[in-house]
C-alpha cells in the first residue's frame, strides 16, 4: 500500500512529535520535516546573539510547567526530578535525545526553507550548502536552480502539517504616539537574552507576560530602575506570579527592591520622555516590549491561505476546525500543530498528531466543508487573538453574588479540596455550612478561611457531620433544619480511602458507608430543601477509580466480608472498596437526575477531581510518596467542583446527570472540565435502580424521590 507522504514545516518539539507518530508503525504514513535552522528544537535552542529568526528564549528561563507535566507520553525526561522546572538547554537535550531514541533524523532536512506550496500541495524549498549531507538526493524532487550556495526545489506531497511556531514575528503596538521618534532604544523581548547587558539602565518592561514579569525580575538585581507597565484590568498577574514562583523564580513583585514599580500603560512618548496614563513620567535608557508574537506563515499560497484579513488585522487564523484542520481541506490533507497558546505544548502536539494521522489514514473522518464553517462560524469566540488562548476555568468565573443570599452546605469542608471550595464560595459571597466530624478541625479551617481571604466575619457555619453514622446524618439535617436556612448548594466533597476493614455503626464497610451511603442519605433528607430554593445544585465528588470498579457487590454478606490478612491482598480489597464506593457515587447520580426528570430545576452532576494531594492518600504512605509528584494541588482540584458548582453553563445547558473530569490538554490551573468517560455500568438503569434500592434499605429511608 502506497505511504502517504505528509510535509511537515517546522524541526521544533510539535514537528518532531508529529513526525514520531506519523513514522511508528499505527499509520501508513512517511514524514518529511523542512527546518530552516541547523538545529532542531525551534524555540528552546539557545541562541546568544539573538539572531535566530525562530528562538526567543534568554539565558536564564525556566519552563513554566515541571517535566512531568510537559514531556512527551512515550519518552520521560530522565534524571531530572519529575516537579522540577529546567531552563532551556536541558529542554533542547531532551529533544535531541528524542529524535535520536525514535530515528527521525532520517527524517529531517536542516537548513531548508520552505518557499511556498501551491494548491496541488507541491512545496517549494531552499538549501543552504552547509554540510555534504544536505546534498542526498530525493526521489520526488525537481531541481529548479542551484549555485554553490543553494539550491531550490519542488517536491509534491498528499499532505502538510504547519509547524513552524508563533514565536518568530514579533507583534509591536502601533497606537502609542511617537514611538517611532523616540531617541531611546526599543527592542522586544524575543532579543533579550541577559540581564548583565541591561546594568545601571532604567528599563520600561511593556507586558505583564510571563516573559515580561519573569525579565522584570531578573532585572531588578542588576538595573538602576525596574518599570513594569501593565493594563490596570489585567487578571492575569497573580496567575503569572504564581507560575513564576512554582519554578523557582526570584520576583521584582516580591517588592524586595525599591528601584520595582508597576505603572499604567504608556499614553505618548515625546523624544526622551515617556508619559503614562497616571500621569506619571520617566527618562528611560530602553523599552522592552514583551507584547506577544504573531501568527504567520507566508509560504501557504492560494485556497491553502488562512484568511488575510482575519489574519492581518484581528490576529487569528479562520477557518481552522477544531484548531487544527483547515476547513477546506475535509480530507485533513491541511493540518497546523499547537496554534492554541495557554497550553502544553509537547502532549498536544502529540495528541493533535494522533488525530491528523488518523485523518489521513481514514480511520476517523472530518465533516463536510460547510459542516465545518458552520461550526467555527458559530463559535462563541473572540475575534482577537485570544481567539487562539486555550478555554481555561479560574477562580475569577466563579460567579460572584450579593452577600449570604445563597446557602451552600460542604461536606468533609476543612481540608483539602473541601476546604478550598468553601473559601472561594465565601469569598464570591456565599453563606456556607462546613460539615464534618472534627470541631476543632473545622474552627481551625474557618479561621484559616477568614484570614486567608481577609474576612474577619466571612460567613461560615459548622454543623458536625460524621458520614460514616447515620444516626449523625439524620442529626445533622435536624440541626441544620433548626436554622431556618435556605438550601441552594449541597457538595458532597468528604471522602476516605483505606486498606484497613472496618465496619461502621450500621454494619456496612466503612467506606461504602462513608463515601456512598451517608451521602444517600444526607441527600434525600435534604432534597425539599433544595427544591424549595430553584435553580439548586448537587454536587458529587466521585473519583475516576469508580471505572476500575467491576460492579456493585449486592450481596450483604459478601460485601460486609472482612479484607485478607496479607500487606498486598488488603491493600487490593481497600482499593476494590473504594472503587464501588466512588461507582455508586455517580450511579446515585445517574439515578437521583433520572428521578428529578429533565425538567428540575434542582441539577445534579457528578465529577473526578483529578489525583490531588489530599488527606485521602494519608493512610497510603508508600504508594501517596510515590504518586505525590504527579498529583495535583488542592487548589486545582478544587477548581472543577466549583465549576460544577457555580458555573451558569450548567443551567444554561440544562446540564444534570453528568460526570465532568479536569482538562488533561491543559496544565494547572488552566482545567476547564470536560465530560469525562464513565463505567458502562452507570449507563444500566436496572443497576441504578437496583442501587437506589439498596441504599434506601441500608439507610432506613422510608421513603425517597
């Protein structure tokens, strides 16, 4: 069978992670990439004098995500720590080492430019005489011209995939008056490389860019005067701080230097003078406009062209399917790698891969033309740049409400995810009751909670709460009851993890009892109440290990019998129990939307938060020491129950019966939940119902929805 011969434009880390799926053995495909440069690795090659037209990093970066999160799938970072953050060169390492371990120097052409390539997907390209192994003659290609110093050619291909980057055109604003009679130097931040060629300078930083707070730091020890000016509705710059400081980074916003000063955006500048919009001024030796990069690729020609227009003046590329295909091309012949920015990069490339190759080899097929202009004309997106900036979810869409008008009730609320559900809820105006076992534990959490956010009279409950006693959920209802509260909000967040057996008071497993059936009751208890205060949430924090989880044991006897004595086999029937309890978690859920019917207005979801490093891994000390560097901070587990909780897409999308998981295209803290895969078995209404039943007898309800 004939390969398909896929043109890919770029030797950096998508191109190469395109080449590596499109070379292993899953798909008829052979790879070609074109790099303009003598090197491989695009952006991460270090290049001192700054005269690459493709690299932008300085000396002294660091990746802003741990090397466990950005390597690719099939080929660790080794000898590193998995959290660490590396600068550059062990980035470029590490690709090199890629391509060496997957053979695809075979594959690659340095010092080759692409010109153009025409409708019939025939490129045109030029090589530089560098090296006698640029001279090997392919077998497709026509010689057009050639001189001791080049040569051009064309070579047709069935496919190409751009992968040239975004981080060679440099975008500089045009709106700031006389800033081309300026009688100061001006350069962007691709050209900084090191902060000794800036000593005893006074530096405006234009940007509140990663790249534009990172270089204010490493400036602010060596220059005379340090000026981030920065747009005032900037929401981005704790976020950057925050990355910043992940890797390790010394920071000018740690205000440890007085010669650091954030200022407004620049109004005008008039010769030596630059004035801002505080209407303040300064005599600066320089401007560095860390201001962002441009999307181009100039060698595409006719029908392969993105829209100009678009292109030119709202700096985004239409019309690209799902970010990726060109909508003229439904055959997937026309595909760009990792245009989203806000990503990570080495996993998506990859991901993006697997889906052009099985484009390409017809094992997934696209829709129509019009199908796909349709779609993308109707996507609710901005028509900027940001266009391209990944979905993310963030604490600041939490949406923020008048004072104690709604009520939410938080189980297991004083640590971990719990804990930081409740503070972002408080701190976005809602009344919340914090219940769990430990009262001590829960003042200690609302103190915390109070100061962290700076409000002294935040308003939070505790009502004690101990699942794993029904006779403590029934009383925790009729105390709550007590209070004449509303209900709008119940997060059933609490839940433990153990190899141990135990049994509880109503002689089930512990955990089953905890994480299932205390839930079920306190639930169904509560129900009027959330019905009573339309449109009301229920939110269950399940776990992705309920897929693990074969089916639910209804046999009294066998599900109460007691875990094996040895180390391994207990820790196996701990596992196994936890894993149904978190599957009866989302078959209540199933169950409970299908008994509320499609019309409540009382919505219940149910969600992974992703592995977290939470108190449920303390009885597991050997195997939470060995997960603990790929897991996630409570903060980013907490981000999708919020969203589950709060978000208006649930109501507007009349969203119920749903399992939501954290964004795996994403790094933390961008994770906008996506709905995620659950056990078939959730799907069997006759096994949800069986459940219900159970439940109901287990918990003495005499009667439910």
């Amino acid at each position: 069978m004939k390969r398909i011969r896929v043109c890919i434009i770029g030797g950096g880390a998508s191109g190469l992670g395109c080449a590596r799926v499109l070379s292993s053995g899953e798909y008829n495909c052979e790879p070609t990439i074109f790099e303009q440069n003598s090197f491989i690795g695009g952006q991460w090659h270090y290049d001192s004098d700054g005269l690459s037209p493709t690299t932008a990093v300085y000396k002294n970066l660091k990746t802003n995500l741990p090397c466990s999160v950005m390597q690719f799938s099939d080929f660790p970072f080794t000898n590193i720590e998995p959290e660490s953050y590396i600068g550059c060169k062990e980035v470029e390492e590490y690709l090199i080492a890629y391509a060496d371990k997957f053979q695809l120097f075979k594959y690659i052409h340095l010092n080759t430019k692409v010109n153009s390539i025409d409708d019939t997907f025939t490129v045109t390209y030029t090589i530089r005489f560098n090296s006698k192994n640029e001279l090997i003659h392919r077998p497709h290609q026509t010689l057009l011209e050639e001189n001791e110093n080049y040569a051009v050619y064309s070579e047709q291909f069935d496919a190409v995939c751009v992968a040239n980057g975004h981080y060679s055109d440099t975008y500089m604003p045009n709106d700031i008056p006389g800033l081309n009679n300026q009688s100061f130097p001006i350069i962007h931040s691709r050209s900084y490389r090191d902060p000794d060629h800036y000593r005893d300078q006074c530096v405006i930083v234009v940007g509140a860019s990663q790249s534009g707070v990172d270089i204010c730091g490493e400036l602010v020890s060596v220059a005379k005067q340090v000026i981030l000016s920065m747009k005032e509705e900037n929401n981005d710059l704790n976020f950057t701080i925050d990355c910043l400081r992940q890797s390790g980074k010394t920071l000018c916003t740690n205000y440890l230097s007085t010669n650091f000063s954030i200022v407004s955006p620049i109004e005008r500048i008039d010769d030596d003078t630059v004035f801002f919009k505080n209407q303040t001024s300064i005599k600066p030796d320089l401007i560095i406009f860390a201001t962002g990069y441009e999307y181009r690729m100039p060698f595409l020609q006719g029908k392969l062209q993105v829209d100009q227009t678009r292109l030119f003046q709202n700096r985004y590329l239409y019309p690209l399917y799902k970010q990726i295909f060109h909508a003229n091309f439904p055959n997937g012949t026309l595909s760009f790698l990792t245009v989203p920015y806000r990503i990570v990069p080495f996993p998506l490339a990859e991901f993006q891969s697997h889906l052009i190759a099985r484009v390409l080899c017809g094992k997934m097929s696209l829709p129509s033309q019009d199908e796909m202009i349709c779609e993308i004309d109707n996507l609710s997106l901005p028509h900027n740049r940001t266009y391209h900036c990944m979905p993310q979810y963030s604490f600041d869409e939490i949406p923020q409400i008048e004072p104690r008008s709604r009520v939410a009730i938080v189980t297991g609320a004083n640590e971990g995810i719990g804990k930081v559900t409740t503070r972002e809820l408080v701190r976005k105006g809602w009344y919340v009751i914090v219940a769990c076992r430990n009262a001590e534990k829960a003042q200690k959490a609302i103190d915390d909670i109070r100061r962290e956010i700076n409000m002294p009279d935040a308003p939070l409950d505790f009502i004690q709460l101990n699942l794993s006693s029904l006779m403590s959920v029934r009383k925790f209802v009729d105390e709550f009851h007590e209070r004449q509260l509303p209900l709008h909000l119940l997060i059933n967040n609490a839940g433990i993890f153990g190899s141990e057996f135990e049994s509880s008071e109503c002689g089930e497993e512990l955990q089953f009892t905890t994480n299932h059936l205390g839930h079920f009751l306190l639930t169904n208890l509560l129900l009027n109440d959330l019905r009573a205060c339309i449109p009301s949430r229920i939110v269950i924090v399940s776990s992705g290990a309920h897929l693990n989880a074969p089916n639910i044991e209804f046999d009294d006897q066998i599900r109460r019998q007691p875990h094996p004595t040895s180390n391994v086999a207990k820790f196996r029937a701990g596992l196994r129990g936890y894993s149904q309890s978190k599957l009866a978690n989302v078959m209540m859920c199933t169950e409970l939307a299908h008994r509320l019917g499609p019309e409540s207005k009382v919505y219940c979801n149910t969600l992974h938060p992703g592995v977290v490093k939470s108190a449920i891994w303390n009885n597991l000390k050997w195997s939470g020491r060995l997960m603990r560097p790929f897991m996630r901070t409570v903060d980013n587990g907490a981000m999708t129950t919020l969203y589950v909780a709060t978000h208006p897409d649930i109501e507007n999308n009349n969203i119920r019966g749903t399992y939501f998981v954290p964004s795996k295209t994403l790094p933390p803290p961008y994770c906008r939940p996506a709905i995620g895969k659950t056990n078939p078995i959730t799907n069997d209404r006759e096994q949800c119902q069986r459940l219900w039943q159970l439940s109901q007898r287990l918990t003495n309800l005499t009667s439910t929805i």
